[in-house]
C-alpha cells in the first residue's frame, strides 16, 4: 500500500486527466490528486476543446449519448463591434459534421467529471485497479524534493512518494513556483481574467435562435466594443440549452480604467448585436478565473526537472491570437506528451532531466509550441489598444456605409474604406498593423 | 363519508397554532367532500385544550390525557396515536409538520400500513386518495405527489394554511388509556432548555436572525435590541448554532424551522439555499449584509448593503421613532 | 458496538437544476452522500474510535451509488453492503425501510443509524418506519451521541429544548448534520477504500414481499416554485439607508 507510485499528478484539469487516462492506458500506477470536491468543481473556461485529441483519449466519445460535452462546432463567428454596430465573418461548412469534430463545446463541472469518470474505467481495465486513484478534496502543499530531484508530495502531515510528479495545476501555478520552474513574480500585464456567464434558454428555443441542427453548435468570438475600451475579446458559444457568454480582460488595463469585470460584461450583453441574440433565458452560473496571456515570455525557465514536468496553463500554454482561446486543447495534449514521457521514463528505469528533457521536445514539435512560437506577434498585436478599439471601429464603420442606402449617390467602396481608415486611423498606422498582422497570422 | 382526522400538537401549554391552521383545512376538505372533521388531542392536560379546539369545526374530539405525555416520548405517543386509529379508522389523519411529529410519522405509518407524505404545503383529496405539493431539493422547487391507500398520513408545514373558525357542537371522547412504565423501551433522562416563556419561531409575527456577521457580542446585542424593539423572535442560521452562540432550536433552515413571519430581518446572513429554505415562505424579507453579491438579496424586499454595526444602530433608533 | 450506517445516494442540490416536463434534471448529474447520513457516519466513527466498535454501510441503490460508498469507506467505515437496484424503481422512504428491514432481520447489531432525512426530499420517513418494522426503541433527530454502560444516550433536538434519551442496544438513531463536522477523507482514506470489502447483495435475495416494493406514493410531477423577486437594495450611508428602510417597512410593507 505504500508502495511507490510510478507518477502523482497534482490536478485534475483537462491536463490532468489527459496525462491520467494515458498513465492508466499504459498500465502505470499512479495518482491524481485534486483540491476540488471533484474534478471540474471550480474548473472554468469558455470554452470549446479544439482538436480532435479527445478522440485519443476517449475513442468514439460522440458515440456515447449522455457525454460530458455539449455540442460540437458546426459554424464559426468573428464579430467586430463598435458603439453601435457589428462586422461578423460566419463560416459554415459540412466537413465540420465529420468525426473527429473540429471542436466541442464544454462547460467543466460536466466535462472534467465525465473525462474522470472514464479515466476511473481505464484504472479499472489497467494492471493497477486497487493501486492507481483519483483523489479528490486533496490539495498538494508541496513537491517534496531530494537531492533536486522530486520524489513525490506532500498533502497537510502526509507524505507520498512517486519515481515523478506531473505538474498540471492550472495558471496559478504554486507548485512549479516552488519547485524553481517559474519566478515568483509574474507582472500583472501578462495576466488576464475570464469572467462568464452560463445563460439558459428552452432547448427548442435555442437551436432555433442560433439555427442549430441535431448537436451541432457555434462558436463566436468578438473584438471591439465588448470591452468596454479595456484590452480583450468576448465569447459566445452554444451549449446543449444554455449559452456560455463572458469575456476575458487584461487585470492591468482594467486596473488602471477602474472598471469591473462584471459592469463590462454586462456592457457587452446590452450592445446591439448581442442583446438580441440572448434575449429572455435565465442566468444558471456566474464564475471568474484568471487566464494566461499565452505570452511566451511569462513561460517557465524550463518544463521540466528531475523527476517533474509541468503541463496545461501551470506551464502557461495558452493562445489567444484573436480567432480563439485555445487552451483546454494545449493542456490536453501537453498532458498526454508529459505521461507518454514517463511511460518512457519507466521504460528505461531512468526519471532524470535526461528523459523528462524528451517532454520538451516533443511539445516543441506538436502543434503546441510551434504555434505559440509562430503566433507570438499575434499575441502582442491582440493585446495592443488598435486591435480591441481601432479596428473594429474600422471595419464597423466601413460596413455601415457599405450596407446603408439612403438614396444618396452610392460612393464606391473603396472611397468608403478609405474615409473610414481617415476617422479612425492613419493609413501608416493601418499599414504597419496590416503588415504585422499579415506576418503573424 | 370518511373521517378526516387532525393531531392536536400542544407545545409549552399552549396549542400549536399549525396544528389549528391544518384543522381548518381539513375541516374544509370534509365539509366539501362530505366527511367529517374529527380532533385529538393527546397531553398531560389535553381536556383543557378541548374547547379551543371546537371552534374549528369538528364533529368529534378525541381527548388522550396521561402524564406521561408530559414530555414527548415517542413509545407512548405512538400507543396513543394507535389506539385513537383504531378507535376513529380515520381515512386522512393530518399532523402539524414539527419535531414532535416528525419523530413518529414513519413509525406510525409502518404501523398501521398507511402511505404517508410529510412536510406538505398543500394538500387535497383526489379519487382514493389526496395529492399534495412538497418542496424538495432544499425547497427550491415543487414536487407534485399523490398517496393513494386505505390510510393515509400526511403532515403539513406551518404556515400553509390560514386559521378559519367555525364553531361547532362537537363531541368529545375521552379515550382510555394507559400506560406502563415498563412498556418504555428507551429512558428519557432529561429535558434541557425547553423555554416557557420565549416566542415559538413557526409562530412568530416578526423574527430577526442573524447569522455569522453578527457572531460576536456586540453583533448580538444589537440584534437583541432589534428583536426587542419589534417585539420579534430571534433566530439563527447554522453558522451560529453551529459555533454555540444560539441555541439550536433557533436554526432556521432546511434541518432547522420553517417559519413564515409578516417581517423576517436576516441580520449577516449569506443566504445559502438550505437557510433560505426555511424562511423564503415570510411575507416581508429585509437583509442587511455588507457583501452586494450575497445571496441573500435575492429574496430580499428591502436589501440593506452595509456594515451591520453601522447599519443596525440608526435602524433601531428610526424604528423606535415609528414605533413611538 | 456493531453500527450500521444507512446511507444514501441523493443529487446535489446546490448544483443548478432544471425541470422539463415531469421531470427534475440536473445539469451536473452529481450525486454526493446525503449530508446527514455523513454526519451519522462520521459520529459512528468517532463513538468506535473511543469505544471499539465496528462501522459498516448499508446503501440501496444503482450501481452508480457505489462512489458513495466508497466515499463512507474512504472516511473510515470498515466495511459496506452494496444492495443493489437498477435505480429506475419508483420507491419511497416505505420502500426503502422494507428493504432494509429485510437485510436487518438476520443481521447482528447494536445501532442501526440513518440520517434524519434525505437531503434532496426531505422526508425524515425512513428512519422511524425502520425502527418499527425492526421493533426497535429508537430516536431521531439526534444532535449528540453517547455510549454510556452499553447504552446509547441520544441528545434529540426536540421543537423548543433538548431530549436526552437512553436507548439499549439494539437501537435506531436518525442523525442531524448539527451533530458533528463530518471528516473529508484524506489520502489515505481514500487509497484505502479500494480495498474494504464491498459486498454486493441482490434485492431479489432479500426476500422483500412484492407488496412492499410497491411505493404507496408516487411524484406525479415538478414545478418551480413561484420566485420571489428580488426587491429594492440600498447602498449609501448607513444613517440614510437604515431610516429610509424602516420607513419604507412602516408606510409601504405596513409590517411595523
Ligand atoms: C473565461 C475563460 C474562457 C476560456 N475559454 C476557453 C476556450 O474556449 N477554449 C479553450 O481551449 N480554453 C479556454 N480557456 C482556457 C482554459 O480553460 C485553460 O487553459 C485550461 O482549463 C487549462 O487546463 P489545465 O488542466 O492546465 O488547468 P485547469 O483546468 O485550471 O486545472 C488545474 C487543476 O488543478 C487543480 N489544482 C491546482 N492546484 C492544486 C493543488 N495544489 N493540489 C491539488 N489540485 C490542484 C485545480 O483545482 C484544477 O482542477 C478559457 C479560460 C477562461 C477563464
Ligand atoms: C444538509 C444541510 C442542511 C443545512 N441546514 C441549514 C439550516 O437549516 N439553516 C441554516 O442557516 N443553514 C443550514 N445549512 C448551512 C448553510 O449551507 C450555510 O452554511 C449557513 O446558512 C451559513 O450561515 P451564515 O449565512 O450565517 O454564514 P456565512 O455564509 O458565513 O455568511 C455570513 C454573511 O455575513 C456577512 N457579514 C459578515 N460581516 C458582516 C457585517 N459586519 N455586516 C454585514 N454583513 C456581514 C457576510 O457578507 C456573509 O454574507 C445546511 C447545510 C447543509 C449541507
Ligand atoms: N437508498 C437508501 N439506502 C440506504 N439508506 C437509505 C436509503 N434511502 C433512505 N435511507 C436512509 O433513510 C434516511 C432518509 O430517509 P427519508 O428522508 O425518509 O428518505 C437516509 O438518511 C438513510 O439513512
């Protein structure tokens, strides 16, 4: 019973139980320890798990009737937003209906629970049913190192001990803190929060309103006047028959503009365009958590230890480039790279820096890093004041004379983009943004 | 025609007012369905309670008195209740939902082989049987329920129905009945803190409870002038019972009472769905918290955010103005 | 003392719920232990470890419920009786006392504890109407538990003070959640659990009388209750929102 365990995972986030289901998979013996009640308890995000690695770890979910997810992505939004009006780019298409979806729509407390619930079948399956376990109502307070070298966990008066650890605590990231993976100070303008709302309509209703068919679902995200005028986008996906609605803001600026997470969403659910669409329904949820700016310079010095790796958002993996959060997925996969490592790790008896290093490498070739590595200047330019105010304002102004008759001589389009680049921009600065941008997407 | 039976609870030698307004709806069932309306009363003293009770209608008293009902036993009590079964074969026989109660409905449903519902805000009769409305899931919504039996036990919430008098000439039955001491199969050692002279919760006209923003001495000296004041009762939320500032009996909630006063002022209370559950029934609900999102003002009237020490003292000197 | 812990599985009520139709939903299917049957484990718990004892669950239920069990096992309980059902039936708390009163009749015990009422009906049946299928002097409400010379002595939570009762073994207690904290598990417990023994007993073995399954009610149907709507909330100084409230509460509510 005291035995050692092949690996503890601290969290069962999305990277947690990705790492769990894979150790379980290849018969380790391990344990996933959460502070939640259960997994997925706190757990928060927008949020649509984009790719198709759900189907790695839980093969033909869509075949299962009551899973823990809500609806598959059928049609794509971007919408720009101004004072008054909206700019939006809809993509529908039938290669979005094909398994593996593109993406599905979760809301955590269902999902992290379910994908729990299948990472307790896989322990029953694997050669380790009594000895492998998911523990929840347990928080880690420590790695305990040796010799620089982790050797297992400590939880209030108890000791556990483990040939690795696997790091997966989500952005706030203590324990990669404590073991002298991460600075202990992160400046606040690499820090944003996510506030959402859970909305709840008749399910007729709803698919009707959002012209949803069979499971299908829309994912929409927003730039512009969501905000408020403070740096972020906003949200809207469809759920089975609740919408999940919120935005994700950066703590500096909304410090410095003295607003409210909570007054600016509420902004954003009056603006034309989306007041509409979520009239009557019923708020069933309100949370908030802290999100990763994605920025690749608030990663830690390393992911990796004798003995440890860090996965999910506790490594900071996240990209938000403008067309999505994406974050569940980067956990999902960094947690399955990280348990295949120690899989190998076992393999070959040795849990050093010198096979915890391979993690490294295989997350640099997955699509993980290199996008984080190729988005990077996208980021930055999401976060810049012309991309959540001058451009939307740009575009919405463009649309509003393209799409106005008035019985006035109609000026040619491109007269009408540019006066409305003169309003609200120069064309130098829309230039450079343009070239920038065209470089960074 | 059948008869409709109602329990008489007797609490600190007074009659409990819900056993009266569970009366007056039975009496009303009966009188619209053609059956009649039978009471008993089973006390120490139960004859002197005969005549208050006559004055709800009924056709029959049925009077159980013994000292061993002094203090509520639940062997004797369910010797009692038997025996009056037995005596006036009720079809219905209705109870005053209380801890009393609650302590031997199951035990005398298994008895006799009656369905039984407890805890009901509403009941009616239907062909071979009566249907009724239950809150569940901790009284956030309504369960539609139907019995359906020879014998049927149901218990009602206070405050479900009004008071409606309606003086009759009823018969009373004095039952005989006794009891032996050795027939006890469980020792009542002692009655601790049982209050003669503090307001029942379930009967209060206006209750103030506080909760844990009011945990400390001066917290609850403010609330007790407050109480005082408005001549209301005190209650408490667990957070209070719980740490030993209150007594237990003053719990409000889903394992506490349910009350339903004209004013109820939660004084620091957050307002968790099991506290909530026992007091959203109160026709005017005042809150004072200092926290804006606390739930609490979601069932509020009247939501005062503030600091309680600041808010209270001013309160109580305006209401003492009005009161004049 | 022998005790067993009648526990039960019930949906958690604090997670958003939904009616459609005739039926509840909820959005979470979370199921947890019902909060006084935790309290019962947990005092169960306490009274073995200062007297010597044994702590086993009883739970009826699906083959989902079985993480309930583990939770009690997990908490400390020594070993737990699965009886199972497919979880479709419609039984009442008359249902489940007849169950039970069949597992119990051949069983050996000193307590049999429940909890006062099911969390998400709040009944309070199940308890007593076990007590009187078994013949056994009990009580319910408990707020505190005693042994004292093989007794258990039961504090109740009476409508206004106290009882104190001394029940001899065997007897039946329901327990309110104001007895005690119940303990979260800790790692240990939990690791633990995986290894008590479970037994898995079939509801058909337990010769239950065909006329006893037949619950004697049935939910016909939910409805949400008629919400109150949030009213008036006042922010400011506290000298000027106090007055202006109590004057409300005399000119407009009329309930000074
Ligand atoms: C408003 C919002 C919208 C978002 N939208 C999207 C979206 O649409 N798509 C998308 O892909 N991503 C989205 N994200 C981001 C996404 O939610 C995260 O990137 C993702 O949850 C990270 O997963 P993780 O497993 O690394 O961490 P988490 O999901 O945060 O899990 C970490 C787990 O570790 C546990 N834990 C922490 N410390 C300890 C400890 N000491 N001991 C035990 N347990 C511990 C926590 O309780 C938690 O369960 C959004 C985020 C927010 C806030
Ligand atoms: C099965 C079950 C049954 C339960 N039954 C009951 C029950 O019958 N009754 C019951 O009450 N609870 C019950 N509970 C407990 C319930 O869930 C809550 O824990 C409890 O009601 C909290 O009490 P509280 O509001 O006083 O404390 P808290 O939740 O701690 O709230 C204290 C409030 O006081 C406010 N406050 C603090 N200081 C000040 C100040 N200076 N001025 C103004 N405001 C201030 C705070 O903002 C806060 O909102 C039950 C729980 C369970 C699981
Ligand atoms: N399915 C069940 N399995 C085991 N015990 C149960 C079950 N249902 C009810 N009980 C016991 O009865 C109590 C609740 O009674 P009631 O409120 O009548 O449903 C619970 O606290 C348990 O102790």
């Amino acid at each position: 019973m005291d035995e050692k365990f092949d690996c503890i995972i601290v969290g069962a986030g999305v990277a947690g139980l990705a790492a769990a289901m894979t150790l379980a998979r290849n018969n380790m013996k391990f344990l996933l320890i959460e502070k939640g009640e259960f997994a997925g308890a706190k757990n928060v995000s927008g949020g649509v798990l984009w790719g198709s690695d759900l189907a790695k770890l839980v093969p033909n979910y869509w075949e299962e009737e009551n899973a823990g997810w809500e609806r598959y992505i059928t049609q794509r939004r971007l919408t720009f937003l101004d004072e008054q009006s909206s700019f939006s780019i809809d993509f529908k298409s039938s290669h979005f209906q094909e398994t593996p979806y593109t993406g599905v729509v979760v809301l955590r407390s269902k999902f992290d629970r379910w994908l729990a619930g299948k990472v307790e079948d896989a322990i029953a399956e694997s050669d380790f049913p009594m000895d492998s376990f998911i523990a929840p109502n347990i928080k880690v307070d420590e790695v305990l190192m040796e010799d620089g070298k982790a050797v297992g966990i400590r939880t209030g008066e108890e000791e556990f001990h483990a040939n690795s650890v696997i790091i997966a605590e989500g952005v706030n990231n203590l324990l990669t803190r404590q073991v002298g993976l991460q600075d202990d100070y992160v400046p606040a303008d690499h820090v944003l929060t996510g506030i959402k709302e859970v909305i709840r309509y008749d399910q007729e209703k709803l698919e009707d309103r959002f012209q949803l068919s069979g499971l299908g679902g829309m994912s929409n995200e927003y730039i512009g006047y969501a905000t408020d005028g403070v740096e972020g986008g906003g949200f809207l996906y469809t759920n089975r028959d609740t919408i999940s609605i919120g935005l994700v803001l950066g703590l500096k600026d909304l410090r410095e503009k003295g607003k409210s997470p909570h007054d600016i969403l509420n902004h954003f659910k009056k603006h034309p365009a989306v007041r509409d669409t979520i009239r009557g329904g019923e708020v069933v949820e309100y949370s908030a958590h802290v999100v990763s700016s994605g920025d690749k310079r608030i990663m830690p010095k390393e992911l990796y230890k004798d003995g440890v790796l860090i996965c999910g958002e506790a490594a900071n993996l996240l990209m938000n480039a403008g067309k999505a959060i994406q974050g569940m997925d980067y956990a999902m996969r960094s947690g399955i790279l990280a348990a295949e490592t120690i899989v190998k790790a076992k393999e070959q008896d040795d849990y050093s820096s010198s096979t915890m290093k391979e993690y490294r490498q295989a997350l640099d070739e997955s699509f993980v890093m290199k996008d984080m590595n190729s988005f990077q200047d996208a980021v930055h330019m999401l976060h810049s004041p012309q991309m959540f105010k001058d451009v939307p304002n740009l575009i919405c102004d463009f649309g509003r004379k393209f799409f106005t008759i008035d019985n006035e001589p109609t000026p040619k389009s491109r007269k009408m983009l540019a006066e409305s680049i003169k309003k609200h921009s120069s064309y130098w600065d829309l230039m450079k943004l343009g070239f920038k941008g065209a470089k960074s997407l | 025609m059948s008869t409709i039976l109602t329990h008489i609870a007797i609490s600190d030698g007074k009659i409990k007012r819900s056993s009266l307004e569970v009366l007056s709806h039975c009496t009303q069932l009966a009188n619209d369905n053609g059956h009649q309306s039978e009471a008993v009363i089973i006390d120490a003293n139960a004859s002197q309670y005969v005549d208050d009770v006559k004055k709800y209608g009924v056709s029959k008293v049925y009077v159980i008195e013994d000292p061993i009902f002094k203090n509520h036993i639940n062997t004797p009590l369910l010797k009692a209740l038997t025996t009056v079964m037995e005596q006036a074969d009720p079809y219905i026989f209705a109870f005053a939902s209380t801890e009393g109660t609650k302590d031997i409905l199951g035990a005398l449903a298994a008895n006799q082989d009656a369905a039984v519902l407890s805890d009901v805000s509403e009941f009616n009769l239907i062909d071979g049987g009566i249907s009724a409305k239950r809150p569940v899931m901790a009284a956030k919504i309504l369960s539609s329920n139907e019995a359906k039996a020879d014998k049927i036990l149901v218990s009602v919430r206070s405050g479900s129905y009004e008071l409606a008098e309606n003086e009759t000439d009823g018969e009373v039955v004095n039952i005989d009945f006794s009891f032996n001491e050795s027939e006890l199969k469980a020792t009542l050692r002692e009655v601790i803190g049982a209050s003669g002279d503090k307001i029942d919760l379930s009967e209060a006209e206006a209750i103030v409870a506080a909760g844990r923003g009011a945990k400390d001495e001066e917290g609850q000296k403010l609330i007790n002038e407050l109480a005082e004041t408005l001549g209301a009762a005190i209650g408490a939320s667990r957070a209070l019972t719980e740490a030993g500032i209150m007594d237990p009996s003053l719990q409000i909630g889903q394992t506490g009472k349910v009350v339903s006063p004209q004013l109820y002022i939660a004084v620091g209370i957050s307002g968790a769905i099991q506290h909530v559950a026992g007091m959203t029934n109160s026709k005017v609900i005042v809150a004072i918290n200092k926290d804006p999102d606390a739930p609490i003002f979601d069932v509020a009237d009247y939501g005062i955010v503030g600091d309680l020490y600041k808010v209270l003292p001013p309160f109580i000197e305006e209401l003492k103005k009005i009161k004049g | 003392m022998k005790f067993y812990v009648c526990i039960k599985q019930v949906p958690d009520v604090n997670a958003p719920i939904q009616i459609k139709g005739e039926e509840l939903i909820q959005d979470t299917n979370r199921m947890i232990l019902n909060a006084y049957d935790a309290s019962a484990v947990e005092e169960a718990l306490v009274l073995t470890e200062k007297h010597g004892g044994e702590v086993e669950v009883v739970l009826i239920g699906p083959d989902k419920a079985k993480e309930t069990i583990r939770k009690a096992l997990a908490m400390g309980a020594q070993k737990a009786t699965h009886i199972q059902t497919s979880g479709d039936e419609n039984y009442d708390s008359s249902t489940y006392a007849s169950i039970l009163a069949s597992f119990f009749k051949d069983k050996e015990y000193d307590v049999i504890s429940c909890g006062k009422q099911s969390q998400d009906t709040d009944a309070g049946l199940t308890g007593s109407m076990l007590a009187e299928l078994l013949n056994l002097p009990y009580a319910t409400n408990a707020v505190g538990l005693e042994i004292e010379d093989n007794q258990l002595v039961v504090k109740r939570q009476g409508d206004t003070g106290q009882e104190m009762i001394a029940l001899p073994s065997p007897c039946l207690v329901t327990c309110s959640n104001d007895m005690n904290e119940p303990r979260i598990p800790s790692l240990k417990g939990i690791m633990q659990s995986k290894r008590k023994p479970m037994e898995a007993v079939e509801l058909s073995s337990l010769d239950v009388e065909e006329d006893n399954l037949a619950a004697k009610t049935t939910v016909t149907g939910y409805q949400e209750k008629p919400e109150r709507e949030a009213g008036k909330k006042f922010e400011g100084e506290p000298d000027d929102i106090a007055a202006e409230v109590a004057q409300l509460l005399d000119t407009e509510a009329n309930v000074i």
